[in-house]
C-alpha cells in the first residue's frame, strides 16, 4: 500500500490521475464500432474536468483530427494546442464572435437562421462551419423543415457548411422511440444536403447502431470512461482515479455522531477514518452518507455530511485504513457512474466538478 510519505504529496488533499493511454484506447475502441468512419472527439468542459492540454494532444497523437468543444474561448485553448485540427464550437456563433472564430480558425456550429446568414456574409464561403439541425432536444438549431427549405440555397455555401449535426436525445436508452425517429429525421434532412457530411453519434448513440453513424462519430462521455451502455457492462475502460490520504483513524462507540449536525450515529462501536479531500476540491456533497470509497479494496461508507476539506468513513472492515493509507473514491469498482449514482447526479457531472485543487498526474 502506497502510503503518502513524500512531503510534495503532503502538501496537498486529492490526488487525480487521468489515465491519457486510456482516453487513447477508448477512442479507438469507440472508432472500432463503425469502421472506415473517422471518430471526432468532444473536449468541452475542460475535457470533461480530465484537462484540455493534456487531453487534446493525446487524442491527436493517436489519430483524432476532429474536436469539438462547446466556447469560443474553449476553442482559441484547443487551437493553441491543436494547430492543425477541425475545432468547431457547439454552442455556435455568439454575437460578436465571428472575428475571433475566424482568427482561430475555429469552425462555429451554426443553429439559427440569424446565425448562418450571419456568417455566410463574414466568411463568403471561406471559413467552415457546421450546420446545426435540432430533431427533438428543442435547444439548438434549426427544426428540420427550417434546415431543409436551405436545402440547394446559396447561403449553405457562402456560410461554408461542410458539416450536418444533429443531437440524440436519449441514444444511453436504445428503446426509447424518440430515437427512431430522430433516425428518420436526420436521414431526410441529409437528402436535401447531397455530399455534406453528416454527424449525428454522441457516445450512446455510436451504440445505436449502423443507422447513427453517418460520416463522424462525435463522443465525448465514453472517451473519459463513462458508461455508454447504462445497465450492461462498460465498454471502455478507466480513465480517472481519484485518491486522498486518510489523515487519522479513531474507534467510536455505539451512539457516538459524526461531522457536521451529527448527521450519522454509530449504531455500535466502530472505526472511524478522516479522509483530506472535500467538496471544495469537487467531490460532490450530495454524495453525504451515501457515497463510498475503497481502502485497500475494502468498500467503506461516507457517513454524515461531507465537509469543505473533509470524509468522514467507516473503515471498521477494513484493515488496512491508517494514517497516511490513501482511499480511492474514484477507481477500479467505483466508477464516475456508480458515483454519480451515490451523489443523485451522473457521472457527466461527476467528471465536469472534478476540482483544480486535485493535484494532478498524467499517466499513460
Ligand atoms: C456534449 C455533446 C456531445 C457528446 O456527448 P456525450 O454523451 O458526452 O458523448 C455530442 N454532441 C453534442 C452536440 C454535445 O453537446
């Protein structure tokens, strides 16, 4: 067992490890379900709180060239590390953001009639862009039959569309019969559009079947080890491990309360561990005396509220819990689903809080 000796590693609570070779071999793996169509990566969110830098190079090392984030100034990031990649910006052409796009050669995903005209007369059809076609979310972009009455219109070109999207809205559950016709929808609007390529897939939906794929699969969730299949076994693997050592182990006896509002009671005697690491360093508060964390593989329950700096766990089963042993309470059996399940949340949530007061390692 790892114990936290090292003053460096003393200095500080959590430990976030993101498993780079993982996110890698995720791609791939995701990449492998529809072969001969490229896989695009989606990196909003910081990377969904794995960290744009790091992330971002290593996607392209292992081949992506396509990236998608959801800010203007999420882009100009992704730009600086990815001076040759296709980067578009969901969240579309905000006003005033045409120059900077274009500056960055950032591709914005248009979703509005404003907004196409908008960059038809900016770009004169010499800056890309995405056309944003919304089947079902009501959200973003345009409804299908707005989208096809541009169908053959000559501000498609002006606007430089070399990109259909839409968005599922519920690919994590394949029964849903939104999804079919969400299918339909987007296949009939791509008849108005003949050799635009077209991008429907999020995570889930590259799980959906031949019928989402179309020209570029764009998952983000999956890359970072979330579950795109709820309810079967996880397809990818790994990505993030969170850790924080535990600073000092106590025995308590029967009726004895913990933590803040002495929210939880012994109900006998009992070993008590002090972990460092609380919701201010992102581990989400609503995980309070449901969540759990693993020390020496030992699955122990957070009892009472979760502190700014501080867990509170029962580590009475296990043995190894000491000073200076850390807890995993993201890793091997605990993945960010299962956590986001304890904290009433999902694990996209999870992920997207992970806090900037971890220290960090990139292996892999
Ligand atoms: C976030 C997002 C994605 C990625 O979705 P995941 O479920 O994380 O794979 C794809 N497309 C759009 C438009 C998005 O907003």
């Amino acid at each position: 067992m790892r114990a936290h000796h090292d003053p460096k590693e003393a200095a500080h609570g959590g430990r976030l490890t993101v498993d780079l070779g993982a996110i890698a071999e995720n791609w791939r793996r995701l990449g492998a379900r529809a072969p001969g169509i490229p896989c695009a990566a989606v990196v909003k969110a910081d990377a969904y709180g794995c960290g744009l830098g790091p992330v971002a190079s290593a996607l392209w090392t292992a081949g992506c060239r396509t990236f998608f984030v959801a800010h203007l100034g999420e882009g100009i990031a992704a730009r600086a590390v990815l001076p040759e990649a296709a980067i578009y910006v969901l969240n579309g052409l905000c006003p005033g953001s045409a120059a900077a796009c274009r500056e960055h050669a950032l591709r914005p995903v248009l979703g509005s009639e404003e907004e196409l005209r908008e960059w038809a007369g900016f770009a004169h059809g010499a800056h890309p862009a995405a056309l944003h076609v919304d089947t079902g979310m009501n959200r973003l972009g345009l409804s299908v039959e707005e989208g096809l009455a541009f169908a053959g219109h000559a501000v498609i070109r002006e606007a430089g569309i070399d990109l259909l999207m839409s968005h599922l809205v519920s690919a994590e559950r394949p029964d849903e019969a939104v999804n079919a016709r969400q299918l339909a929808d987007f296949a009939r609007l791509r008849e108005g559009f003949p050799g635009v390529p077209a991008s429907l897939a999020n995570s889930s939906g590259v799980f959906l079947g031949a019928g989402a794929h179309h020209d570029l699969l764009r998952p983000g969730y999956a890359l970072f080890g979330g579950n795109p299949t709820p309810g079967r076994e996880n397809p990818m693997r790994s990505v993030v491990r969170l850790e924080a050592p535990i600073l000092q182990v106590r025995t308590v006896e029967a009726g004895t309360s913990v933590g803040y509002n002495g929210l939880w009671t012994a109900p006998g005697r009992r070993r008590l561990a002090t972990l460092s690491l609380g919701y201010a360093d992102g581990y989400p508060r609503s995980a309070s005396n449901r969540g759990r964390a693993l020390v020496g593989g030992v699955s122990c329950p957070i009892l009472g509220l979760i502190s700014m700096d501080l867990v509170i766990l029962d580590v009475t089963d296990a043995p190894e819990a000491a000073r200076g042993v850390p807890a995993t309470l993201i890793g091997d059996d605990l993945g960010v689903d299962a956590v986001g399940r304890a904290a009433g949340t999902i694990g996209y949530e999870v992920l997207t809080s992970l806090g900037s007061r971890y220290v960090r390692d990139y292996i892999g």
